[in-house]
C-alpha cells in the first residue's frame, strides 16, 4: 500500500508546489528570503531559569488536497519521530483541518477527520474553511455514529472529533452546533465531540490551559449560519482581545500558568498584534496564513521559503514574552516549538530543535523513520481509488504550470487566474452575449494545476501511467483540485461606478506581506492601482464609509485585448457612472463573500453551473494552454504601479 501510495502521488499532477521530496543534502539550509516578512522583537528576552520543558506538536490549515496522498502519512511518521523526545509533549492544531476538494468529497470529510484523530490532535480551533459547506456538515463531522438500535458499537463506526473544537469569539447558541457546547476549562480529553471556548491539557503531570480564537471575517469568507461572531469589526483587534481575556482569566483562576491560545485569524500579523495585547499568554499557534515561520538552517522542501523567525517573540500586555508559531499548510510540515518555563509558568527558553520539519522522505529518515499510523495510512487509502478516477477524465493540456499558488493569486494577476476567468466569460456570453466583464477572488483558487520538480522548478502535470493521463493534460481532478469549492456562477448588472468600487475592494487590502482572499483576478478588463494610496473601507453594515483611490486606470476590453472602453483614467471615472456593465462573477461574492460590494438589488441571474464545469468546458474548446505566468511587473491584466508603469489605456492586453 505505502509503495502504491508514494508512485500515485508523485504521478498526479495536481500537487502543491515542493510536494515532491527535495533530494540533495539533507543539512543543507534553508532557503532565505533576502527581507523576511516577520522577524521576531529583540527586545523580548528570556531569563533561562527553566523549571519544566514542553514540547508542543503543531500545524494548521491542513486542508488536504491531493498532495495529502502521501503528504499526511509523511506528517504522521515525522510527528511519531518527534513526539517520544520528550514526555511532557502536546499536540494542537489551529484550525482549517479539512476544505472542500476532491479529497473531502470521497468520504464528505470522514477521512480529514480520521486522519486528525490518529495524529493525537488534543485541541483545535475553529477555522473557516471548516464551515464552507454550512454548521450541519461541521455536526456531522464532530458527532460521532450511532449503532441501529439494539446493535452494540462496533470499530467501524464513524468515531466523529476525539478532539474538542475551541473557539472563545463564537456564540454557537442559534445554530446547528449548539448541541455540542460543553462547559469551558474542561479536560480535553474528556470532552471529545464538543465545542467550547478552552481546554485544558494535561501532560506528564503539568497542565495548560488552551484557548481558541476565530477570525471575525468568518460572515464574508464562509457559512456560519447562525453563529454569531464578534466582534463585528474584523479589524479591532482590541476588541477581540477584551472578548478573549476573560478566557484567559478563567483558566488563570483555576491555577492553570501556562497558556496556549491558538488563533486561526488568516494573516499572521493579527496573531503578532494580539500577543501584545493579551495578558497571561504563552504562545500563540497561528493559523489561516499558511506563513512558513522556520529557523534560518531548517531543511525546507524544494521551492519553499521561510517568512519569519521561529518562533517570533513578542511581549505581552504586561511585558511577560509571547512566542508566535505557525508553519505552512497541507500536511507539509510539523512544527515543534520545545519551549522551557519558570516556576512562574513564563516563558523561559526556546531550545534550538524547535523548528519547521519537513514532511518528506529525507524528513521521515531524519526523525528516525518512525512508522506512519496506520489509521492515516488506511484514511488515504480510502481515498485513492476515486482520485484516480477523476484523473482519468481529460479535458485539455497545458504546455505551461498554471499558477494557482496563495501567495501569488492574492497578491498579483496570475495565468490560472486568467484562464478560469477567461473561462467565466465565454459560458456567461453563451447565456447573455453583452456579459463585459468576468471577475473572482483569489482566495477560491486553492492550488496550482502542474507540479514542481525535484530542484524546485514548476512544471506543467505530469503523467499518469496509471490512469493513461499524458504529461501537460488536464483532469477532472487538477480542477477541482484548483477550484475546490466550485462556486457558482451569477451575472450581474453593475453601473459603471460600482464596477470600480469592486474593483477598488478587490484591491483595499493589498500591503507586503498580506494575502488577502478579495484579491481579484479578472477577464475582459484590464486596470492599474496604486497600493500606497487610501483603499475603501466599508462600515460593519456593508456601506461605503471611505471611498478607495486606488484604481488609477481601467478599461474594458475587446477579444482581442484592445481597449474597447475607457472605464477610469487619472484615478476618475469616465463616461456616464450610471451606464450599465454585465459581469459575471462567483455565486459567493454577489451574495457579498469576501466583503464584496455587488448592490444587494442589482439585476442578476443565476447560471446552472459552476466555476470547476466552466473551466473545463473552456480547455475543451482552446486546446492547449501556452501563456506562462509572468511576474507582478509583467502582469497587463492587473497591474500594481509600485512595481511597474501604468499602461493600461495604452497596448492591447492579453
């Protein structure tokens, strides 16, 4: 099984970048970004007066695509190599543990589930992803199957979480979870099946009190139905943490010194200003920016590059310090952060194991090539019989890799993002010949369609012997890879003022070092902006509070990629704001996902399929696919004016 496993996974196409193992030197360094986004605060000091020494088994946003195949059964081998170093050790996760795709639709998520329970998960946090598809399927994950009645349990039962889910800003009280909030501050192990605001974790005698916290952009990036979410300004993270530190205090009460919170917020700097306000807090794990925080001489796999300092200290609200953990997402890496505390129960030492592992061949051999479980062997196996299915179903090629990787679809125009909104427009003018515009997040596009090889370098998909998938064709299962969530598809009529305000949000959060999922990528318009300038900003009713600057040009375009039609110039709308403009957009985003402003009362219709049956229906029709991704300072279609000039309104744009 584990041979068949390891040749699936490196046939498949549809992987993440680096999933292949790395080869080469196994001490060899990381590779290191010439400014690392996140670097830790010199000022934070530790006193060294150790009294007892934890080890703590991390990740996040496990989020299993394909690459999991082999990704998750590597993870679980490093994690049993490292786990028995030391016998005082935890292990937490903080959030996203599965997302729509190829891989959770096999078994609607049991496997994810599986697969979390037989790596000793004690406590997670709520992320988004795990509501995509709405409260009633997290309920059925976390409860557990009922024999018939008068049949005794048996093992082959759907165990449901053997973890509780954590979550101090979520109010679960008028929705489908309520029935599985428990009492806070309870003994995690005792509380499996459950929801509450913390934990407590036991290990070796010592205990930790874990907190967890969720993104309150949670309403515009998922389903919660009816949770409420506080608070209701995503960006005052004060505010969080006076909703957060009454937890905190709780645990403190019972005499609990040692204080894990982890936090699913999708961008690691909110997690870095939050330790600076919580008191009480020992480490935070973080979770939703898939940021690879590692020391400077960790292996990494081939192509990944280390973001931060690991870990990143900072001090808390009362000077105490905070160590900051996170590593990428997918299975790819085990973090382990071996920290010392004083008798206080503060911070006292960070040993130098602590760091990112990778999860590959040299990383299992490297932690002693301990066995993977073979719960998690048995859980992936299950689901590869209809993955290769799937890649036996072609519908194009492509003589280039198709960039579909976070941080490039929420930061700049990539192919992928071209071809699948390409794609959008041509259905949509099947319906409606007047559709101008085709417009999505970045932040739907989930992965790259191609593969990486062993020395880094993206390649177009690989063949398949097993399935008889020829190198550079493109599956069923690379596109719903890439698209995992398969949002529908609604044209909408926007004046041409509101055209630019969406084009101006698409743009609002753009800063180094963030990943915004509003990030647009877009068909049939081509436009420029100035990230230094105001962005829009929105009140917590969705109305305009200030009016974004950012859009400097914009141009609709004709098939050729000419300028058929002067939308902003200087910054200013030209023509008739009120001239009407059909855009085809995600189902998700004219319901106002990812805070998009589409007006509540625009003229729309709302098309049968969606965006996975308009991609491949499109590769159907163009053949082969040969642009190649170009860099931020190439891009035409979006083009950010700190890295290039503004020639919108000048060549055609392809």
């Amino acid at each position: 099984m584990k041979r068949h496993l390891l040749l699936l996974a490196l046939l498949l196409a549809a992987c993440a970048p680096g999933s292949e193992d790395t080869g080469g030197n196994p001490t060899a360094p990381a590779p290191v970004a010439s400014d690392l986004a996140f670097t830790t605060d010199p000022e934070v000091t530790l006193s060294g007066d150790t009294q007892s020494v934890v080890q703590i088994l991390h990740a996040s946003d496990s989020e299993a695509g394909i690459a999991a195949l082999e990704d998750a059964p590597r993870f679980s081998a490093v994690l049993n190599g490292l786990r028995d170093d030391y016998g005082m050790t935890l292990t937490l996760f903080s959030g996203d543990l599965y997302i729509p795709g190829p891989f959770f639709s096999t078994t609607t998520g049991q496997a994810d589930v599986r697969i979390m329970n037989a790596l000793g998960v004690q406590a997670t946090a709520f992320g988004n992803h795990e509501f995509d598809l709405g409260t009633s399927t997290v309920a059925d994950l976390i409860a557990a199957e009922e024999p018939d009645e008068g049949e005794e349990p048996t093992a082959d039962l759907y165990p449901g979480t053997t973890y509780p889910y954590l979550s101090s800003n979520l109010d679960f009280s008028g929705s489908d979870l309520a029935d599985f909030v428990v009492p806070d501050g309870q003994d995690a192990s005792t509380i499996p099946n459950s929801v509450a605001k913390s934990a407590v974790v036991t290990s070796e005698g010592e205990t930790f009190g874990v907190v967890g916290i969720t993104t309150p952009l949670l309403p515009s990036i998922s389903s919660p139905g009816g949770i409420i979410v506080s608070p209701r300004n995503p960006e005052d993270m004060e505010a969080l943490a006076a909703i957060v530190q009454p937890v905190i205090d709780n645990l403190s009460a019972q005499g609990i010194n040692k204080i894990v919170v982890l936090a699913h917020m999708q961008q690691l700097t909110y997690e870095l200003t939050l330790a600076t306000l919580l008191r009480d807090v020992d480490i935070i794990i973080a979770g939703g920016s898939h940021t690879l925080i590692a020391d400077d001489d960790d292996r990494l796999r081939a192509g990944d590059v280390r973001a931060g300092d690991y870990p990143l200290l900072r001090a808390s609200a009362t000077g105490e310090p905070v160590a900051v953990i996170n590593t990428t997402s997918e299975y790819r890496y085990v973090g382990r952060l071996v920290a010392g505390f004083d008798a206080a129960g503060v911070l006292s030492e960070v040993r130098e194991e602590s760091g990112a592992y990778a999860a590959d061949a040299e990383g299992v051999a490297a932690t002693g090539s301990a066995a993977p479980a073979p719960e998690v062997v048995a859980a992936t196996g299950e689901v590869q019989a209809i993955i290769t299915e799937l890649d036996s179903q072609i519908f194009g090629a492509t003589e280039v890799y198709l960039n579909g990787e976070r941080e490039s679809v929420r930061t700049e125009e990539t192919n992928l993002g071209n071809l699948s909104a390409d794609a959008q427009l041509v259905v949509a003018r099947e319906v409606d010949p007047t559709v101008a515009v085709s417009l999505k997040n970045g932040g739907g596009i989930r992965a790259p369609i191609g593969a990486t090889a062993p020395d880094g370098t993206p390649v177009p998909p690989l063949a398949n012997p097993l399935t008889g998938k020829e190198a550079g064709q493109i599956s069923l299962l690379d596109v719903q890879n890439a698209l995992r969530f398969d949002n529908s598809l609604s044209i909408v009529t926007l004046t041409a003022a509101q055209l630019k305000d969406v084009l101006e949000h698409g743009v609002a959060a753009s800063e180094p070092g963030a990943t915004p999922g509003q990030f647009p990528q877009v068909g049939g318009v081509s436009f420029s902006f100035n990230p230094s300038l105001p962005g829009s900003v929105y009140s917590e009713e969705g109305e305009l509070v200030t009016a974004g600057e950012r859009v400097r040009s914009a141009a609709i375009l004709d098939d050729n990629g000419a300028v058929a039609e002067v939308l902003v110039k200087n910054g200013q709308l030209v023509g008739d704001p009120e001239r009407p403009i059909r855009v085809v957009t995600l189902g998700f985003l004219a319901d106002g996902g990812d805070g998009y402003p589409f007006p509540a009362d625009a003229q729309r219709e709302d098309l049968e399929l969606g965006e996975q049956e308009a991609l491949a229906a499109y590769l159907g029709e163009i053949g082969a696919f040969t642009s190649a991704d170009t860099t931020a300072a190439e891009d035409a279609r979006i083009q950010n004016l700190a890295l290039r000039e503004d020639a919108v309104l000048g060549a055609a744009v392809k």
